[in-house]
C-alpha cells in the first residue's frame, strides 16, 4: 500500500470548516489503496467525538504543540467577549492582530519552522510516497513545498479557497505581507507537482492567472460524508421548535462572510406580497449573529421572524437540518468562487435548498442532485415566491432521502483524489 503524508494544519477535533476536508479525505483513503498520516497543529482545549476516535483510530497523528493558539472555538468566543478598549487582554489582541496583519502567509509559519527538523524526522521514518498538504493557513503549502523537497517526492497542493485572487480580503494585510504572499503563492504554483481547487471557478481563476496547463490543476468538491453520522436517526435536539410554522434553517451564523441581508430583504419582499404567509415565517441560525448583522435585523424591525440558536455538536448536523421546511445557503455576493461548505452536508437531509450564493456551479450541483433551486441575492420576488411555493405545499418540495447525491460523497471525491496520487506516483 502506498503512502500519503497529509498535511493539515487544521484537522479534528478543531471545529473548523478547513478541519473537515482533510479529515474526510483521510478516513477514507485506504479503501483506494493509501495509507495516510496527518501533521497537524493540536488542539488542546477540544477533544475527538467517539465516532471520530473510532475513524482515526489507524491513522497516524504527529501534532504540533503550540505555545499559545488563538484560532481554536473556544478562544475565539473569549477574544470577542473581552472589552478590548479597557483591559490589558484588549491590547495584546490588537498586537496580536497588527503582526499577524505583517507576517507573510501566517504566523503558523514560525511553529513549522522551529518544529522542522521533528517533523522531517517523523515524515522520513513513514516515507511517504508523495505529499498533500491544504491551505489556509497558506504555511502548510510551505511546509509541504519543503518536506516535498526534503524527501524528494511528488506534492499536491489543495487550495481549499482563493489566496491572493480573492475577491474579498478575509483578514487585514499589509503592503509588505501582501507583495509576500503573492511571491509565495506563485512559488508554491510553480513547485507543486498538482494543484486541486475545491470549485471549478476558482480552478479557472488560477489556470487563467497564472497560464496554468489544464494537466496541472484539477477540482475536488467538499463533500457530505455519511460515516461522520451512523447513528444520526438516534440523537435528539432538545430546542422547542414550533412545528406549526414554516422553519427556515441556516446552519451557520449570519456574519461578514455568509449576511443577513439577502434573506431579511426576501422577508420584507414577502410581508407585501402575502402578508399571512409572511406572518407564519421563522428562520433559525446557529450562533450569535455579529453585531452589524444584527443591527441590520433590528433597523428592519424583523426580530420576530429570527431565533438564534447555540452550534450543535457533529454528529446532531443531520437530525438537526432534517427538522427544517427549507434550508438556506448564503455568502457574501463578492465571493463569487466560492462553494459555501454547508451545502454538501443539506445534501444528505432530504430537504430543499434556497441558495442565494453567487457561484453557479451551486445551479447545477442542485439540479443533478434535484435538491432546491439558486437565486440571485437581488431577486427578491423570485426567492420570495419559491418560499410561498414551499411554503403552500411543503410536501411537494421535499424529496426521498436518497436523492441525487451519490457523486458528492467523500467516498467518490475521495477516489478521485486517489486517481491523481496513483497518476503522480506511477512508474510510467
């Protein structure tokens, strides 16, 4: 059996979106004939789910330690409850973020580097046959780039989203940090043996940027797994949902990146077209909204048709979501390559999906899989008008379980993953 080593800096038990894709991929690769092992950065203050010690269990793990670690969940919700204008915490914050906005790529690039010569070490005495690594943090691509070098074997790097070509900047950078991470990306371009993108947009935003070969890019969709929930049917949600209105679940919470304002302009669109329809709305979140998402609600004086509740556990996401009359996709309209990550997952539910997401790939995706419908963000009457569709008849519009979403398995983008491993390891 072949030998991939993965590299992801983010990986279970973090709660991140990015921790997901490696994750997927690694617990499903042997079944195509990979073995992998994972480096990552760990996680001190959350721990694995029983079913995900159980599909790690084989797998080997190097972790990282870091001295301090202001990305996992649970800091995050602590630096956004600290009074940053009055207390000493503040202040390291705002330091924090001034040289993270100076570093090229990440600061996760000084534990790569102090940590190399343990990491070469571990990684030689696995010797893989080639190299995946993901980004962001772009700093993996850097240690994948280097270890690739190192052990004189082939590299895969997986943008999961845009670096540099992004539409939309999602973290301050300097002039500096942003001529650095350009060079960076180019260099990693040049360097990687295989680029994966995880949507067909961004794969030719890169391909026409960078006058790339169709042979050295590919896309991999994100995907829904249905491992990650084998017991879903017996787990419970204990929220008090009125099942007498018509639910709309966005599994998410309204922020910059994923806003409130394309289905809060529907809501108010459909108080003048039914307003008794509109009356027997509720549209559920999961996480405090940011503030200016809420001032928006507020300013619109659509409280009432908003509940806002606590993020689930893994495992909860399918009974959950299955709870829902309709299921939202929303990103900001600039982020327009992007395939928002809770898609794959509404997939598996049955349930319809009104998208109000800019990339149309999401179109097509939801008309194979016949799973609901796209709308752009500014046609409010024709997203008004597919509510009261589902909303007059709700079982019209809900599907057998098993739909058309064979093709968006982890198990299929798996094996196509590990095509391009065989293609970029072969002795021909």
């Amino acid at each position: 059996m072949k030998k991939v080593l993965m590299i992801a800096p983010y990986f279970v038990p973090r709660r991140r979106v990015g921790a997901q894709r490696p994750f997927k991929f690694a617990i499903h690769l042997e079944k195509f004939g990979w073995k992998p092992k994972v480096i990552t950065i760990a996680d001190k203050e959350e721990s694995l789910s029983e079913n995900e010690e159980v599909l790690l269990k084989n797998i080997g793990i190097i972790e990282i330690k870091p001295p301090f670690d202001r990305t996992t969940s649970k800091s995050i919700e602590r630096a956004k409850g600290s009074d940053k204008n009055n207390n000493k915490k503040g202040m390291i914050d705002r330091m924090s973020d001034w040289i993270d906005k100076q570093i090229p790529m990440d600061t996760w690039f000084f534990l790569f580097l102090m940590n190399y010569r343990k990491v070469r070490k571990e990684s030689e005495k696995f010797s893989p046959d080639i190299i995946w690594s993901t980004g962001d943090p772009w700093s993996g691509h850097w240690l994948g780039e280097k270890l690739s070098e190192n052990l004189s074997v082939p590299w895969i790097a997986d943008f999961r989203d845009p670096w540099t070509l992004s539409e939309l900047s999602l973290r301050q950078r300097s002039e500096f940090s942003t001529k650095m991470d350009r060079k960076y990306e180019r260099r990693f371009i040049n360097k990687a043996d295989k680029l994966i993108f995880t949507s067909q947009q961004t794969t030719d935003l890169y391909k026409q940027y960078y006058n790339l070969p169709a042979s050295k890019t590919d896309t991999i969709y994100n995907s829904f797994d249905p491992d990650l929930f084998p017991d879903s049917n017996n787990k419970n949600w204990d929220a008090d949902l009125n099942e007498d209105k018509f639910n709309i679940f966005f599994f998410g919470k309204f922020r910059r990146l994923s806003p409130v304002k394309p289905i809060l302009q529907s809501v108010k669109k459909l108080e003048e077209i039914d307003p008794n329809k509109a009356e027997n709305l509720q549209i559920h979140s999961f996480g405090t909204p940011e503030e200016d998402q809420l001032k928006l609600i507020r300013d619109h004086n659509a409280e009432t048709y908003f509940e806002f509740h606590e993020p689930v556990l893994p495992e909860l996401t399918i009974p959950v979501l299955k709870k829902a009359d309709l299921l939202l996709l929303s990103t900001d309209p600039s982020r327009k390559n992007i395939i928002p990550a809770k898609l794959w997952d509404y997939l598996a539910t049955g349930i319809p999906i009104l998208s109000v997401a800019p990339n149309p790939e999401i179109s097509d995706i939801l008309k194979k899989s016949i799973s609901g419908k796209q709308f752009d963000p500014d046609n409010l009457t024709g997203i008004s008008n597919y509510i009261i569709e589902a909303m007059t008849d709700r079982k019209k519009l809900k599907k057998a379980e098993k739909n058309g979403v064979s093709d968006f398995t982890t198990e299929s983008s798996t094996e196509k993953l590990a095509l391009i491993m065989d293609k970029l390891t072969s002795d021909d």
